[in-house]
C-alpha cells in the first residue's frame, strides 16, 4: 500500500469511526429523551448524519414524525463538540414554548427572542449568548428585519452559529400555504453564513413546487422526504351550512369523541362565539387566540396538555407545532383556507393513538371568510405607492403620522412598511420611517402569484368537501405524496363514523343563543392623535344585538337596511328586550331618554327605528344630535384619525329640555366607535348623564 493510499485508508476508517460516534451519541440521546426502548423512525437518523457532516438538509415529513428531534439531537451533538449555539426561526410563540419544554430534557439551555419581550429581557439573553450559556435560541420571523438582532444580537454569539434552522420552512415559498414576507429575509441570511454551517429547513407541507421554491431560495439541498398518510386519523367531512346546526352537532357529539381535542375556527370571534356555547352546554371548552396574552396562552395550552378541559376552540394561533401525543379529535367548524393548512391541523391529533377522529363542518358563510383573508393579504401597488411618495416628501414619519395623512388603515400602513423595509425602499428609525435612495421596485409578480395560488387552493379546499374518494389520499396527493392507497377508514372508504342528524329541540337553543350572542364593545379612552378622553367625557360601555355576517338578527339588519329602508319590528322586539336587561341590570335608578345618530342619506331609517324601541321601552324619545353636513359614510375612512374627524366635522347637539337625563344613544352599525365617541363626548359636554351606545350589529368581524 503506497503513501497515498495509505492516507485514503486512514481517512476511510477515520471517517467511520466518527460517524459510528456520532450515531451512537444520537441513540444514547434518544434513549435520554424517551426511554431505553426508544428507537429512531424511518429518515430521522438519516437526517441527523445529513446535518452533523455539514449537509444543506431539507426534511420534508408527516406532522408527528418528529422534525423538531432532528434538529434537538443534531445540536446536542454539536454544541459537545464545541460549536457555536442552534438559531431556530420559528413561526409561532406557541411553537417556540413547546419546543423549549422539549429541549430541556435533552439538558440543553434554550431561550427565546420574540416581540413578548422587554428590551431588560432581550439584553439578558444577549449577555447569555456572548457567555456561550444558551444553547438554542428560538426566534420569531419577524425578528430577522430588527436592527439590533441582526447587527448586536447576532455578533455577540461566542463562537459563532453552530446550526440554522427553518422551522416551517414552507414559509419560505411563494407557493406554500402560509407564505409570509418576514421569512423572505432568511434567503439573506443564509448567503452570509459560512458554508461550514450546517442548514436544517423543516416542514410538513411542502409539495414538488414549493420543495422547489425553497431551493431555490436557500441553495442546494438534501432533500429527506418521506410517506404523508397518517394511520390513525380517521376523516369525515359534514356540510352543514347554519351556524346553529353546527353549535347543535358540536354539543350532540363532542363528548362522544374520545379524550380532548381541538375546534378549529376561521375568526375570533367565532372561536370566541363557539367557546361560550360549549361551556354552557356543559362541556369544558377554552377558547384560544391571538388576542390573548402570553401568560393566558401558556395556561390554556397547558390545559389542554393536561386534559383539564375537553375542547380548546382556536384559530390559527395555534396552527403549526403544537406538541400533545394524545389529541383524540379536531373539529373544523368552519373550511380552512388550502388542504395544506388542513393537513397541518389535523395532525395535532393521533401521534400516540390508535385512533383519532376528524370532522369538518362546512357553513355557508366559510368561503366569504376566506376570500376576505385573501383580499386583505396583501397592501395594494396603488397603497404602497401611496406610502413612499408621502416618505419623498417627509424626512420622517411615524405610523401614527403616515395615518393622520393618508386614508389607509394602520394594519394596511404596516404591511406596505414591511415590504418596503425588506425591500430596502424604506429603512426605520426608532419608530420612524424613512425613504431610502433604493430604486423603486415593487413585488407585484410576486404577490400576484400568491394571490393566485391562494385562490386555487381554496378551490381544492372545497373539491375535498364534495369528493367521493379516498379523503386521505386526496389531502396527501395536494402534498405531491407518491402514496396511491385508499386510507380505508375514512368516511369515504368506510362509511361515517360520527352522525350527521341534529336533534330539533338542541338546534332552537343554539338559534336563540345567537340572537343573544350581543357584541359588546368598551369606549375609546383616547382621541386618535393620542391625548386621553377624560372619563366624565366617555360613552359607558356598550353592545350591539348582533354581529353583522350572523344568520339571525344579522341578516334582517342587512334586509332592513339595504332591501326594504326599514327594521323589522323582530329587531325592534329584540332590542326592547336586550336593552330593558341591559339598563335593569346596570343603570336601574338612572333616568334615560332615547336618541339616535343623524343620518342625511337615510333620514328616517335608524330614527324611525330608535322612536320604536323608546315606544316599547316606554322612553321619550328626544333627537339630540343634528347632522350638520353630508360627510362620506364612516366606512369608508379607513383609520381613526380619518373616522374621528368625519364624525366630528359633521355633528353638533339639539339644545333640549332633558339636560341630567342618561341617553340610549342609538345607531344601526358599529364598527371604529368614533361616531358613538365623538358623539358621546358631545352630549357629555352639554350636560348628560350616562352615554349608553347601543346598535343593531357589529361590522367588526374578528379574523
């Protein structure tokens, strides 16, 4: 044997030896995490080697399969050989929490960096990570177009990242179901890191296009991919277009299903609607959103981990990642928006089960919903040019500011900020924006492509409701699963599983729990430049009969308004009675007149309205308010500085006799508050009591 194949030899031997380390670290791991008996799946393993020898690495597997153990192992390993901490970009706060319960009993040090954090908390972790005391650290998209992450945060690691990690990594794709801007920056990212470094993307939805689009961006990878189909999961798809006969078949069937489980929601406030209605049909339910802070999360994730309670009604807060091996069931009580997203939430269910049972619910009102998300993805050309001439003009400008210019709402002004600072267009200092000398070059392709691809999966969304297929396979095909074989358990194959019927009586009380289902709204306790509304100059607290999409009350306020130019006398009933519980039960000793807002469009329809529910209250009623001038209708002022100044530019009080008295103040729609703020204050100022705003619905839809 010469010298060199001598060398060739060594390196041959060398080269197994490490990689029999390697494995047999990984195992012991393992073992640590799960038990002695604990063994690796098919492709897990394979994955790990891929990463530890510095392999770009693509996993695209089946929710359960155990993505998050590759990159746990594999930064294990990695920081014992004495590299640099894992950076985890992670998509969801609850996913990041989950995770970080997952991590430690491996021993490994995690922290998190998310918009959760004060910036005392922030410079903690930074100090930690200049120590080498952490591990792995989780961090939110939205974090990578921060200044101080990426020029201090990110510098101060000691010895430099030893792995990056994209979670969810479908984000990353135009094409994928959950494409989202803030994960464009990532591809940056990737093309400064040392190719030393290995890169671990994830994910379970990912078909051949968007595999592809990943590449694309992040270069060259590994692709470890393997079977979709999930054993367990029995699916059956229900169309049932009333919202009550959904409340009716949840209550009828959710204690039949076995263990806890998930109701998936398309809005919040029907997460919300569906929450109140299981509680008071005695099951034990939570709702689960966005809106709830971080400490009100964690504890109704926790007791949902803990089966404390039956039913965790979410939306899509709760979308990716959330790791309970025991869900029995996930209800769809509305269509989600792509057979993707579905595939995601169903696979909460059934990890460690034999068994686990999905239903999805189709109402009449769930593509209306969808389309909705899809108009307001993305800002306009015409807003985002809108947004940067205003920039050419200024030096710089806050949000608040760029609001009280431009007729946009806010979260319209911050998504056109947002891709101009990936773009580079606009650049952000402290809370103010500036206009950069970078060619103006907007993503209109590109958005046009998203927007396409989000209306063709809606439409594969509802060819699943109405196939007679396998309904596994179908899901599984979307995801380009070479798999060909009927599930044989689904509804499809197997006939159904859970009871379509409804029982009369069960469907009347959910009919008249929605005609109850009263929207309640707070006063504005600011005006929109920020000063405050003195307390003895705000509206009480307020509340609306209906919520104005809703079945029911909702759909008479639209015929009454836009058919036939006059409320139904049901509405005029309903009111009577709501608002008599309402002043019984908080104002009883209060002496109250009732009033309404002005309309020059409409003159007699809210009045008219309003002087027959003071007749069924036995009220007087009094017209306190006098539209002074024809403004544009309030819906169409799209933040609060435009909608405070419509009102108040147009508003002015009657003088009148019934000075002390508290005032019904009320109006057919509520959506902004300003009108009821503005003319509250109003009335206040002159000399009455209590201001009680009350309206037929709420044009607030929660999505």
């Amino acid at each position: 044997m010469n010298k060199k194949q001598n060398t060739d030899y060594l390196d041959l031997i060398t080269g197994r030896r490490f990689k029999m380390t390697f494995r047999v670290k990984a195992y012991d791991y393992l073992q640590q995490m799960f038990g002695p008996d604990a063994a690796f799946k098919e492709g897990q393993w394979e994955a790990i080697d891929s990463v530890l020898h510095g392999d770009r690495t693509l996993v695209v597997q089946k929710t359960g399969w155990g993505k998050s153990l590759v990159y746990f192992l594999s930064t294990r390993i990695l920081r014992d050989s004495g590299k640099g901490p894992t950076i985890v970009i992670s998509p969801l706060l609850s996913l990041m929490r989950n995770q970080m319960q997952s991590a430690d009993r491996l021993g490994l040090k995690a922290a998190t960096i998310d918009s959760s954090l004060s910036t005392e908390e922030v410079s903690g972790i930074e100090y930690r990570l200049s120590q080498g005391d952490i591990d792995i650290l989780f961090v939110s998209p939205e974090r990578l177009g921060n200044d101080r992450f990426m020029e201090r945060t990110i510098p101060l690691i000691r010895d430099g990242i030893g792995m990056f990690v994209i979670d969810e990594a479908h984000c990353v794709s135009d094409w994928g179901h959950d494409f989202r801007p803030d994960y464009r920056r990532i591809s940056r990212i990737v093309r400064t890191l040392s190719s030393q470094v290995p890169i671990l993307a994830t994910t379970a939805t990912a078909n051949n296009r968007v595999v592809q689009d990943i590449q694309e961006q992040l270069g060259s990878m590994k692709v470890i991919r393997g079977p979709l189909a999930r054993e367990s999961l029995h699916i059956q798809t229900i169309v049932m277009p009333k919202k009550a006969d959904r409340l009716a078949w949840l209550s009828s069937n959710i204690k039949k299903l076995p263990g806890s489980g998930i109701v998936y929601c398309s809005t919040i406030s029907d997460c919300e609607l569906v929450a109140r209605w299981l509680t008071e049909q005695g099951i034990s339910a939570v709702h689960y959103t966005g809106r709830l802070t971080k400490e009100e999360r964690i504890e109704r994730e926790e007791s949902l981990l803990q089966n404390s309670i039956k039913v965790l009604v979410a939306n899509i807060a709760l979308g990716m990642g959330f790791d309970k091996e025991d869900v029995g069931f996930v209800v769809h009580f509305q269509m989600p928006n792509s057979l993707l997203t579905y595939y995601q939430q169903i696979g909460r269910a059934g990890r460690k089960l034999e068994k686990a049972y999905i239903v999805l619910l189709h109402g009449e009102e769930d593509e209306s919903i969808q389309q909705y998300f899809i108009r307001n993805a993305f800002p306009s050309s015409e807003d985002m040019l809108a947004v940067i001439e205003l920039l050419e003009t200024e030096d710089i400008l806050t949000v608040n500011q760029i609001c009280s210019r431009l007729n946009l709402t806010e979260s319209t002004v911050k998504d056109c900020l947002k891709l101009l600072l990936i773009d580079s267009i606009v650049t952000k200092d402290g809370s103010g924006y500036t206009r950069t000398l970078q060619p103006i070059q907007l993503q209109d392709a590109r958005i046009s492509n998203v927007l396409s691809n989000k209306e063709h999966e809606l439409e594969r969304m509802k060819s699943f409701i109405h196939t007679e297929e396998c309904l596994m396979k179908f899901v599984i095909r979307e995801l380009d699963d070479p798999a060909r074989n009927d599930c044989g358990i689904c509804s499809n194959c197997n006939g159904d599983f859970v009871g379509r019927n409804i029982q009369a009586d069960i469907v009347f009380h959910a009919e008249i729990f929605l005609q109850r289902n009263y929207f309640h709204f707070e006063p504005r306790k600011q005006w929109a430049s920020g000063a405050r509304i003195t307390e003895n100059r705000r509206c009480e607290s307020g509340f609306a009969l209906s919520r104005y999409s809703d079945s029911g009350w909702g759909r008479l306020v639209r015929i009454g308004k836009y058919q036939n130019n006059h409320f139904d006398d049901q509405l005029v009933v309903a009111a009577t009675e709501a608002l008599a519980h309402w002043i019984q039960s908080n104002y009883p000793n209060d002496s109250f007149v009732v009033s309404s807002i002005p309309s020059l469009r409409r003159q007699d329809l809210v009045r008219d309205f309003a002087i027959r529910t003071a007749h069924g209250l036995g009220l007087p009623y009094v017209d306190l308010l006098t539209k002074t001038e024809s403004r544009p209708e309030q819906k169409r002022m799209n933040n609060s500085h435009m909608q405070e100044q419509n009102v108040r530019d147009s508003l002015e009080v009657n003088n009148s006799n019934f000075n002390g008295n508290s005032v019904i103040l009320i109006d057919d729609m509520v959506d902004s508050r300003w009108t009821f703020t503005v003319a509250g204050f109003l009335l206040k100022e002159s000399g009455y009591d209590r201001i009680l705003p009350f309206a037929l619905s709420s044009t607030s839809e929660s999505g």
